[in-house]
C-alpha cells in the first residue's frame, strides 16, 4: 500500500511492478486514506509502520532533495516527536537517507496540503521483536505483548526479554503521538481564518490541482517510461458557522510546498512554495451564496469581512 500513492508513483523505486498496483493510487485502503486526508484540514499526520525504530518525513527518494520548509519546523518536529519519547527514538530523518522507495503516504499528503507528514517505524529496536535495520526485513510480526504494546507505553510485556525492557522501558512512543496533537493545535503550524457569517451558514474551503507521478516505468525489455501523470487533486472541506455567527477555521496554507514530481519529470529540491489560493464559499440560510478567494501562509491568520459582503455566487 506504501508504494501505490500517486505522487511520485511509477519510478519503481523499491517496488516490483506486480507490488505497485494497477495505477497511481488504485488501491481501495490508499483511496480510504487520501479522501480524509482531502476532506479534512489535516495538518499533522502520522502513519504507523513496522519493524524498525525510527522517525521520517519526506522525501523518500533522494532525486526529489529536501523540502523547502525542511528548516522552517519541520526538521525540529521530528526531533521534537522523538525527543518526547525520552529518546527512545533516536534515527530521525528524511525517509530516502534511510532507504529509497516511491508512491508513500508522506510524500503525497505533504506535497498536496503542507500538512506535515511523518512515518513512525516502530518497534525495531530489540532484536527480539524480528528486525534491527531495512536491510533485514522479517515476514513475521513483531510479538504484540512484549513489543508493541511496550513501545507504546514504555512499560515491560509480561514476558519480555532484557533486550526488549531495555529498548522499551521508559521510552513511551505514545508521548510523540500526543505531541504530534499537541502541534496540531498550534494556530502559527498551519493558518487561521476569522470571520463573521450569519449562524448556521456553511462555509466551503475548496482547491484544485495536479499532483504529478514519476516518468511510469514500463514492464519492457529493453526498460522505458511513458511521460508522467497528470493526478487531478481537489482539497475541500466545511463547516458550519456556530449561533454566535463568529468563526475560526484551523486550515492548512493555501501557499503550496512546489512539487519534486511535475509534468516534465522530477526535479531536485528545496524549489521555494507555489502562491496558490483557497476559494471560500459562503451558503447562509438567507442571505444567498458568497465567494471569495484567499492567499494564505503558514503561521498567518486572515481576519475576513462579513461573508455577506463577499460577491454574490451567481449575481
């Protein structure tokens, strides 16, 4: 499933043709993933994988290079998630210095909504839970009692070796989860929008964009790619103005990170952000429809005029 997700997808990197999927983002639980993703401001996310014991963020291969807000917070992030699990993590870095692969969870929802996105690899550090390194990958599962469990409380199994009590005991991963909440919450990590609207309108929050797959290798001999694809991408979600008629939408940036995968191939990074807008629609229960578009950064808050004032959908 980590190699199926569209952007970037089809170099092949660490992934057999059989193992890719059908297409960029074919499968039904990678289809699951990017609709919340796409229909909720998601600033924060965390995807959980075994059997190693480590903290990523993008990118995952290292054609694509650092991205642009690497040193605007989200390099501390991770060192800040790890360090909160009284550093039993301790291997914190971008995913393709670790090892390279292609189509993950990261690199899509990062460079579609600058929410940040970071892989937790977890588990892997007793050798008594299947695999110390990516280069020793074990077909079975780690022992949930004396491994997963343990990692995620910092607390021993009840039959857990010393290896195991001593790579897990006291070093909680579940503290980086709440800190990862925690930083979700924070308005200067993502943006802010303000304003007044009549109680019970529904706000829409919406863009539109192509996200782009790598050159898509072809199952040929001798090898050769078809030209990159177009993925037409669509963020949106809503809500409703409470009775007080005031609002706050937490939203991610419209100002957009500039993709490493584009319609001419992959170019290296960090390549500076893209000054996009999100369109605001404003539906009240009386008052007609209203729009109006809005360039927004991280760390900024818009304060709005009355969304009554905004022009009028349709006239």
């Amino acid at each position: 499933m980590n190699r199926n997700y569209p952007f970037g997808w089809g170099s092949n990197t660490d992934v057999t043709f059989a193992a890719r999927g059908s297409g960029p983002g074919s499968e039904p639980e990678v289809k699951n993933t990017m609709a919340i993703v796409e229909q909720h401001q998601v600033v924060d996310l965390v995807t959980n994988h075994t059997n190693e014991h480590a903290i990523f963020y993008p990118p995952v291969d290292l054609a694509s290079g650092a991205t642009p807000d690497l040193n605007m917070g989200y390099q501390a992030a991770a060192q800040g998630l790890a360090g909160a699990t009284n550093d039993g993590y301790t291997n914190v870095r971008d995913s393709a210095d670790d090892y390279e692969t292609s189509g993950e969870t990261i690199d899509w929802s990062y460079y579609a909504t600058r929410g940040l996105a970071f892989t937790f690899e977890v588990v892997g550090a007793a050798a008594d839970c299947n695999r110390t390194s990516s280069t020793s990958k074990s077909p079975s599962a780690p022992n949930y009692a004396n491994c997963t469990v343990p990692d995620y409380t910092g607390t021993p199994g009840p039959t857990s070796t010393p290896g195991e009590t001593t790579a897990f005991g006291g070093h909680p991963l579940r503290n980086a989860y709440y800190l990862a909440l925690v930083y979700a919450s924070l308005g200067r990590g993502h943006s802010v929008l303000n304003g007044v609207a009549p109680p019970g309108t529904t706000l829409t929050v919406q863009k539109n964009f192509s996200l782009y797959t790598a050159p898509i290798q072809q199952n040929t001999t001798p090898p050769s790619s078809l030209p990159p694809e177009a993925i037409p991408t669509q963020l949106t979600s809503t809500m409703v103005v409470p009775r007080n008629g005031y609002f706050r939408w937490d939203v991610n940036p419209s100002v957009r990170p500039t993709p490493a995968f584009r319609a001419d191939g992959e170019h290296t990074g960090p390549s500076g952000f893209l000054p996009e807008t999100w369109t605001l629609t404003c539906s009240t229960p009386h008052s007609g429809t209203h729009r109006i578009t809005v360039t927004i950064d991280k760390g900024e808050r818009a304060w709005l005029s009355a969304c009554t004032s905004w022009p009028r959908v349709g006239g």
